[in-house]
C-alpha cells in the first residue's frame, strides 16, 4: 500500500472512531479543534461549494492529528 493511502486509512479511522465514541477518542481534541476552524471557515461566506468545506475539515483533522501539513502530499 503507497505511503499516502496508508495515512489516509489511518486518518479516516480515527475520524470514524471520534465520531461513534467522541468522548472516549484519543482524537477528540483534533476533532474539535478541525471543526472550529471548518465552522469559522463555512459560516465566513468564503466557501463556495460544500465539497471544499468537508475537505478543509478533513485536512485539518489530518494535521493535528500527523502535525504535517496536508498540503505538501
């Protein structure tokens, strides 16, 4: 398996866990946190199409949970 579908795998089930056991989640935090900024970023008017909000919200679970920047796959 490449190195980035690997990730992902990992990143999407930490996601899965968070949201059927949000309290028990070493992801918690993570979670809350990507889903501030996503809110912030939604509610602003800047996006333009929902596709590119649950993206943003996906990339940013996926940093602060790696600490690496999305961006640079």
């Amino acid at each position: 398996m490449p190195k980035d579908k690997a990730v992902n795998s990992v990143i999407g089930e930490r996601l899965v866990e968070v949201v059927k056991q949000p309290v028990d989640s070493q992801s918690q935090e993570s979670f809350a946190r990507a889903m501030e900024l996503t809110k912030a970023y939604a509610s602003s008017g800047s996006a333009t199409h929902f596709s590119a909000v649950a993206r943003l919200f996906y990339d940013l679970f996926e940093m602060f949970e790696t600490g690496n920047d999305p961006r640079l796959k």
